[in-house]
C-alpha cells in the first residue's frame, strides 16, 4: 500500500481493508442466513412445501447480496472519511458476510466448491480496496487498474458460476456481476467527492441490482436441483 494511504487512514485501517480481500474470514453471530434455505416449513412440520424451500433459498440469497454492498460502501465510506472504528466494525461485517456467502454456495454445492468460491469473492474486495486507495491517494492508474481488474473478475467469476450449474450462462453472470462491481465504484466516487445525496442515491440502485444477482442465482439452483427444493 501506499504511504499516502497509510498516513490519512493508519496502519489499522490498511490492516482491516486489505484483511476483506484477502484473509482468512470470521463469520460473527447472526451470520447464519442461509440455514433458512436449508429448513422445513416456520412450524416445523415434516415435508416443508417446494414453495416454502425456494422462496426462503431466494429470500436468504437477496438478503445476504444486499448485505455485501451495503457493508462494502459502509467500509469504503468510513475509510475515505477517515472513520477508523466504524471502517474496522464495517470491514469485519463484510468478511463475516463473505463467509456466510461462501457457506450458502456450500450448502448447496458442498465443501469444495464452498472453498473454492470464497477466495475468489473475497478477490473482488480486493480490487474494491485497490480502486479505494487509488482514490484517495488520487492515483489514476491504480484507478484504472482496478477497475481493469474489477471487469476481469467478472469474467472469472460467471466461468465458475457456469461451471457448477449449467443455468448459468457465463456471459449473463459476468454482465450481471460487472453491473454490480461498477455500480459500487459509483458509490466510492461520489463518497470521495462529499456528495452525500449522490452516494444514498446510487446506493439505493446498488442495492437493487443485487437482487439481480441474487434471483437468477436461486432460480438456477432450485433448477438444477428439482428434487432439493421440489421445482
């Protein structure tokens, strides 16, 4: 990282940030969400309806998306502004939800894949941690670079999508992803620029969008495994 970086923020910010991309995660209380997608009906009768199953696999899905982009702009926010509690609480949040994704896909996939996917997710934060101090040290080609990166992932990302479920067509995924990662550089710009009507507003569409990610996701597993989720 650069000097610049570790002189406004400090070395615990730096620490934190680049722990989101990279580390070994924590998943903290009440990060569990994907057991709902893994339960029967809420009275807890035997042979819990297909609806319940699919709409709760959905449910979990949108919750733990919208989660990711709400904590990332919380992190980047406070780490642009200088916020060192709320920046490390934020940055320990996302990686704690970042398991919990990594789990969900494990649910469903098992082990391995759950192991594979995380890694690879936690990548994409650390391009976002890339493109952050590239804007606050004002360095435009750490900017690009990032950014450039940011697009290759999303490549990577609908590979391995496509290659666990064939519902998932690796163009669609990648275009969906891209739409997310872009839609949160929006949000790191207009933090960075003091536009605070501008960051809610582009955080609201952000968020939308992951439910974009998140519903095509469940719509492919519960197709992929009919006998799981009763489709």
């Amino acid at each position: 990282m650069k000097t610049g970086w570790g002189s406004q923020f400090g070395a615990a910010a730096i620490a934190a940030f680049v722990a989101v991309g990279c580390s070994g995660g924590m998943s903290g209380p009440g990060h569990s969400h994907m057991a709902m997608a893994q339960t029967g009906s809420p009275n807890g009768a035997n042979g819990a309806t297909s609806v319940t199953k699919a709409a709760e696999l959905r449910a979990s899905l949108t919750y733990l998306m919208g989660e990711h982009i709400l904590l990332a702009s919380s992190a980047t926010g406070a780490a642009l502004a200088g916020r060192d509690a709320q920046f490390k609480a934020a940055a320990a949040a996302l990686d704690a939800n970042s398991v919990d994704i990594s789990r969900a896909i494990g649910s469903v996939y098992g082990q391995g894949a759950q192991d594979a996917f995380l890694p690879l997710w936690r990548r994409h934060i650390g391009f976002v941690v890339d493109y952050t101090v590239g804007v606050a040290t004002k360095d435009k080609p750490k900017q690009d670079k990032a950014v450039a990166d940011l697009v290759q992932y999303t490549q990577d990302f609908g590979a391995l999508l496509a290659s666990a479920n064939p519902n998932l067509p690796k163009d669609t995924v990648a275009e969906l992803v891209k739409t997310h990662v872009l839609t949160l550089k929006d949000v790191i710009d207009a933090q960075a620029a003091g536009d605070q009507p501008k960051a809610y507003t582009v955080l609201r569409s952000a968020t939308v969008h992951m439910r974009m990610i998140a519903d095509p996701l469940a719509e492919a597993i519960v197709k992929q495994f009919p006998r799981k989720f009763g489709a």
